[in-house]
C-alpha cells in the first residue's frame, strides 16, 4: 500500500460518521470518534485544527525495514497544509500545490469544487459504514487510563476492504483515541510487494484552536512568480515544475 493510500485510508477513518454498537465499549469508541470527526468540519473565522500522527508499518518479513513517518496536518476555512517527510501538501481555495522532495518535483492542481469534496467524503463515509455496521468487538481491556478494543468485521467486510481486526487504544480520562491499529488479511498480505501485515497510527497531538503556524492564503506565491514560473529558491534547489490544472480556453488563465 502506497503513502497515498495510507493518507486515504486514515480520512476514510477520522471521518466516519458513526459507529453502529449496543456495548458499551464501541459506544466509547463512537465517542472517541466524534471528537476527531470535527476534522471534518469547515473551521470557523481564524480557527486552525492541528492533527499529527504517526504511521508504522510491520511486514510478515521479520528482516523488512519498512520506515516511519510522522505526518502533521494543519486546516483552517481557507484550506490545509500537510507535511511529512517524503511529501508536502499545500492547498488554497484555489490551488493545490505538492511538494515531493525525493523526487525533486513540485506539482500544481486545481482545488476540488465543494459538491467533489463533499461527495468523496460521502463515499468514503459509507465505505466505513459498512465495516462498522458488520463488526463485533472481540475484546475490551482496560490498563490504567488506556483501554484496548479490538473489532473483528464479517467475512464478507473482510474479503472487501482486506481488514482482518481493527484495533483502538483510547484514553478513557480524555475521551481521545491514542491509537489505531489495522490488521490485513492473509489475501491482501499476499498481494503486497512488502508483505505489510499491519499499519498503525499513533496519534501525538490534536487541537481545534491551534495558535501556531496555518494555511497561507494564498499558495501559489510559496512556489511560483506571476508568470507561472518556478521561484528561484526551488529552482536552484534543483525542483522541477509540473502544472497538472485543466488548461482554460483564455491562455492569459496560464499565467495566473
């Protein structure tokens, strides 16, 4: 699974809707979750939401050293800012600027239309709706302020979205969840080049009123003149530039 998908893959998660559940413990969990769920809500005047978490990813090659990463997310009401350490996002109303450092490549694309977003966020919704709605809690353990719970979806979820287990450690006494660990199926392991068998995100930091850094305005002057042109500081960096938008009929629009 590439770092794209791991990024999808954990949206698709922090913005579930709900969790279908009588116990008790998934009834934690749900309210665990609607406290990240506000992630995906559109914040207010200066209002700056800060998310980092980390990635690790364990093979069933004992020998396999498949690295970590750290990836940190700030969004305000004009847009967000992603960093990690193999890929930077930068996106406006406007813009959506990638920065890839290995690669020595920047790319620019159009910022989707609300309606797209929203309909991504719907799909992916009830993608998740339907490993919960099928899932049993196959164990609750609490340790100290941390509780463990592990969800087992049906076969019929498993052979679908390739997930074995999925398992959350929360903090009881914050009404957080600390961790989140999912577990493939033997099938899609297989199918892997690097055999990865689990993928777990630990969760560092999360405020809905973040004071630091935010979103620029406006992107595009981070990484481009007025003639679409690359700045000099990432052209001598050795960056190249590739502009990935839909290209208007008025070719003045190229220069934007």
């Amino acid at each position: 699974m590439n770092r794209k998908n791991h990024i999808l893959l954990l949206l698709c998660l922090l913005f579930v809707p709900g969790l279908y559940a009588t116990e008790p413990c998934m009834k934690e969990v749900k309210s665990c979750y609607a406290r990240l769920s506000e992630l995906s809500k559109t914040p207010l005047g200066k209002q700056v939401y800060y998310v980092s978490y980390t990635v690790r990813a364990v093979s069933v090659d004992s020998s396999a050293s498949l690295p970590v990463s750290t990836v940190q997310m700030w969004i305000n009401k004009n847009g967000l800012m992603i960093k990690s350490r193999d890929m930077e996002v930068y996106q406006d109303e406007a813009d959506v600027f990638t920065l890839l450092p290995r690669q020595k490549l920047i790319l620019r694309s159009q910022t989707l239309p609300a309606s797209m977003a929203r309909h991504e966020a719907k799909r992916f919704g009830m993608i998740q709706d339907t490993i919960f709605a099928v899932s049993k809690v196959l164990s609750c353990k609490q340790n100290g302020a941390l509780k463990t719970i592990v969800i087992e979806p049906s076969a019929r979820a498993k052979e679908r979205m390739n997930l074995d287990k999925l398992t959350f450690v929360i903090n009881s006494a914050q009404g957080r969840i600390e961790k989140i660990r999912l577990e493939y199926t033997t099938a899609y392991i297989q199918q892997q080049a690097n055999k990865v068998k689990v993928l777990e995100y630990t969760f560092n930091d999360l405020s809905f009123d973040y004071q630091g850094q935010k979103p620029a305005a406006q992107v595009k002057k981070k990484f481009v003149d007025h003639q679409n042109r690359l700045t000099a500081a990432y052209t001598q960096a050795g960056f190249k530039y590739m502009d990935n938008r839909k290209k208007k009929k008025d070719k003045s629009s190229d220069h934007s």
